[in-house]
C-alpha cells in the first residue's frame, strides 16, 4: 500500500509541538538516518570493492516512506488504543530495517519506556483521512513488562532525554526532603506552642 505524505519544515514542527516533542528530534533523526544510510552500502562493502558512483534520485518514490516522518508515528494496538510510539529504526549492516525502538508510558518522552520489537512485526495501514497507521499485535501492558531495550549508540537527543530523567528525579527527591523537613517543623512548633484552653 502505499502512502505518500509532503512536510515541511515548518509543519513539521509544528507536528512535533502537537506530540509535545522538541522540534530538534525530527532533525537529529534526520541526521542519524541520514549517516546510517549513507554508511550502510560502505559497511557491506571491502576497501578493494567499493560500489559504482551511484544514481541521484530526484523525487520520493511512491512506494516509499521518508523515516524522518515515520519516526515519531504513534503505535496502535487491534483494539485501536496507542500504546506507543516509533522512537528508532535499527539496520543491518546490508541496509535493511531489523528492528523498531517503540517508546511505551512516560510524559512528553521523560520516565518513556524503549521496547525494541522485529520490524517485520509491525503492520502498515491506511486511515480514513489517508494517514498512515502503525499497528503491533501487542497490549501495552505486555509492552511495559516487555525487558527495556539499551542501544549501543546513543543520539545526542537520546543523552538530553536521559540528562532531562535524572535532573526531574532528582528534583522530585529534592522536594520530598523539604516536604518532610516542613512537616517536622510545623509539628515542632505545635509541640512547643500548644493551643490555649478556652475559657
């Protein structure tokens, strides 16, 4: 089936806002793909046996989808529910999809989830308004139990993600000890000052 879907750059921003993400993650993904790509033919390849200047393509072919859009999509279940959504791609080293990153739970991507699934797992549809619609046969309960995945290569928005969890844990632990050190005090204060009796 194919789809086709034209963003620009400004749009696509603020699609990013909609899915309260940064309007950096469309780009960086970009990137990343963009390098793996570009590398994928090199990895496959010897020193002595490097590939043929290749053909430029002028226009997206119809039955092809650009990853810098596809990453982002939200995740359905058979029951319709989102239960995620696409955060990675993973290729071999021949350049084929192996494997989809899915971000389960979470807030605006702090305290989310990776589960890693086969690529071959996922199912494309068409939705009403011609979107494009990415179901896995899985609830999201199975996926919060499912292990996390751990990349081995780390994006730099994957390092701010991680930074952005630690600085809210941290904060929230913050005010848990000031909570409890106010509390103290106000009991305190009613132990040393108890109420007059009425006369």
């Amino acid at each position: 089936m194919c789809i086709r879907r034209h963003v620009g750059t400004s749009s696509r921003s603020a699609v990013a806002a909609q899915k309260g993400e940064t309007s950096m993650r469309p780009y960086l993904a970009t990137t990343a793909l963009a390098v793996i790509l570009s590398a994928g033919g090199a990895l496959a390849q010897t020193d002595g046996d490097l590939a043929p200047a290749p053909n430029f393509v002028i226009e997206q072919p119809a039955n092809e989808w650009s990853a810098s859009i596809f990453l982002g999509d939200k995740v359905t279940n058979a029951a319709g529910e989102t239960i995620g959504d696409v955060n990675d791609l993973l290729f071999d080293k021949g350049g084929r999809i192996s494997t989809a990153v899915l971000g389960v739970g979470g807030f605006v991507g702090i305290g989310e989830k990776s589960v890693a699934v086969p690529f071959s797992s996922l199912t494309f549809l068409t939705g009403p308004g011609g979107e494009r619609v990415v179901k896995v046969q899985l609830t999201k309960d199975e996926l919060m139990k499912a292990p996390d995945f751990k990349p081995t290569e780390k994006t730099t928005f994957m390092k701010a993600k991680e930074k952005a969890t630690e600085i809210g844990t941290k904060t929230m632990e913050k005010a848990g000890e000031l909570r409890d050190q106010a509390v103290e005090k106000i009991e305190g204060m009613t132990k040393d000052n108890p109420k007059p009796k009425d006369q």
